[in-house]
C-alpha cells in the first residue's frame, strides 16, 4: 500500500499515512527523522485486514529517512519514493519526500 501525502494549504505541513502489511506481526511503528527514530512516537494501528497503519503530520518541503519496526525488525517500505544509504545504521534507509 503506497504512502499517501495530502499537503494542508493553511499549515506548512503534509499530513502522510504510512501503512504496510504483515499480517502476522503483533506490533508495527514507523520511525524516522520526522520522529527522533523513536517507536513510541511512530506507533501505527493494526486494521481487521493485517495492515498496519498511522497519520503523522511532518513539516513540508523536507526530505525525510525512514523506516518500519514490525516485531522488532526493522524493513523499508517497497513503494518509498527513493532509498539513501545511511553510515549509522550500516543499511538503507527508506526516504518519503513531502
């Protein structure tokens, strides 16, 4: 399920819904720059269909790394709008340009 962006013309935001799918997972988060990297702030609810899914508002006009933690693991998102290496984490990282 691809990431959907709906920009606010009032506000110097873009409210993005981040949602994947793992059916079998018991948690998922997306965690990122727009975060701090931190699980607790990127928490996504599980839908009846196994998709994980969360609303975040992120300033506009950025660019912004990202990934998901499901179950502890850490995967990109397959339709991100691009990947950038990233010398911390020693792997991709999964990059939403709003």
């Amino acid at each position: 399920m691809p990431i959907k962006k709906q920009f606010i013309k009032t506000k110097p935001v873009c409210k993005v819904t981040f949602s994947i799918e793992a059916k079998e997972a018991n948690t998922a988060a997306v965690i990122g720059d727009f975060n701090n990297w931190n699980p607790t702030e990127g928490e996504l609810s599980k839908l009846k269909n196994g998709t994980f899914k969360g609303l975040f508002e992120v300033p506009k006009d950025a660019t912004y790394e990202f990934k998901y933690v499901i179950d502890g693991s850490y995967i990109n998102d397959p339709e991100a709008d691009g990947y950038v290496y990233n010398d911390f984490a020693g792997a991709e990282n999964s990059v939403v340009t709003v």
